[in-house]
C-alpha cells in the first residue's frame, strides 16, 4: 500500500524558513518523480514544484521560484521542501503527491496524495 | 497563472447524472490529452479520478467519465450518490507554468 506521510509543518514570522519532509513507503521511490501541491485554508489546489525520480530536473511555480527548494534522499524515501522567505500568502496545507511515472506526460498525472501538512505563516 | 475555470457549483438529485466543465486554452486544455479530475470531502486530501482526459485509475467506479472537447473537458457522474459529494477540481499541463487546477467545484446531491 502506497503511504506518504507530510510533516514539518507549524506557525513561521513573514521573512522565516521552514522545511517540509514526506516520508514514503509501498513503491519504489527513487523510479517516480514527485510533487508538492498545497490549499490555502478555503481554498482551491495550487502546483508548487516537481522533482524527477533521481533529482536530476526540478520544476517550480513562478509564485515560489527563487524562495523554495524541492530535493529527495532516495536513500531514506524521503521528499523535502525548504521554504525560505515565507510570507502571508504561502499560508497553506501542503500536500505531497507522487507522479504517475517519469515520462513528461506521466508527470503532471497525480495519483497519490498524502494527508498534508499546515504552514502559517504570520506575525 | 490563472486557474482552470470551472461552476462553483453543481447539484443533482440520486442517481441523476451531472457533468462539470472545465474551461482552458489552447495552451492547456485544448492543446494536450493532459487533463486529470481529482475529488477532494472536506478535511481529506484529493483523490484523482480521471487521467488522461478519459482514463479511470484502477478503483474508481466507472460511474465517472471524463471527456474533452477543443479547450473545455468534462466530469461526468452518472448515477449521483450521497457519497459524491465533494469538491471536483481539474487539473491541466500548461506549456508556461506546467500543471496548472481548476478553481474547483461543489458537488451537491439534493
């Protein structure tokens, strides 16, 4: 059974760092690329980054290009997500998400989800 | 990077059929057999039920249906039940920004 547990997630000041772990279990994790969505509270979905399978291609949305870095430990099964420069607005359940497969098309496919994690980011 | 459009809302008596569009460009919806539909109940994370415009995830029930025409796709739920209800959100690759969602839609059996 596919298993992805988010954590790391709690209150932060506008301007401060936080970094998110997904811990993974049932598949082989280094053969899919995966992925961080997040909510905000009442909210639609919004895509934040993407990673290849064996770290070798990152993707990001434009609302955190420059402030947030994905990376994996393939080793461990773990996904992570350093948030730098937080503000308001990146106030959200982050979800992570594997992707269908390492194909281009596969990798905007979404198929498993973990519960999520809160991040608040206020003053 | 503007969302997907889709109802806010969509109701329909049990075992009624409903159908949720999801309007986009030719730059996501209508340019690429890319379209996903995922349900998300309250508090849960998102489930994905639809890939590749028509495909069903092993699992889901094949009262869901996906379909796309030119730049809008759509969510078929043919035989509503109370377990329905939910909240539908699309999803589409996008040549400038990758994957991009819909701005979600409540789903509601009368």
């Amino acid at each position: 059974e596919v298993q992805l547990l988010e954590s790391g997630g709690g209150l932060v000041q506008p301007g401060g760092s936080l970094r998110l772990s997904c811990a993974v279990s049932g598949f082989t994790f280094s053969n899919y690329a995966m992925n961080w969505v997040r909510q905000a509270p009442g909210k639609g979905l919004e895509w934040v980054s993407n990673i290849s399978g064996d770290s070798g291609h990152t993707y990001y949305a434009d609302s955190v290009k420059g402030r947030f870095t994905i990376s994996r430990d393939n080793s461990h099964n773990t996904l992570y997500l350093q948030m730098n420069s937080l503000r308001a607005e990146d106030t959200a359940i982050y979800y992570c998400a594997t992707s269908m497969g390492d194909l281009w098309i596969q990798l905007w496919i979404l198929p498993s989800w973990g519960q999520g994690t809160l991040v608040t980011v206020s003053s | 990077q503007s969302a997907l459009t889709q109802p806010a809302s969509v109701s329909g008596s049990p075992g009624q059929s409903i159908t949720i569009s999801c309007t986009g460009t030719s730059s996501d919806v209508g340019g690429y057999n890319s379209v996903s539909w995922y349900q998300q109940h309250p508090g849960k994370a998102p489930k994905l039920m639809i890939y590749e415009v028509s495909n069903r995830p092993s699992g889901v029930s094949n009262r869901f249906s996906g379909s796309k025409s030119g730049n809008t796709a759509s969510l078929t739920i043919s035989g509503l039940q109370a377990e329905d209800e939910a909240d539908y959100y699309c999803s589409s690759y996008r040549s400038s920004s990758l994957l991009v969602f819909g701005t979600g839609t409540k789903v509601t059996a009368l």
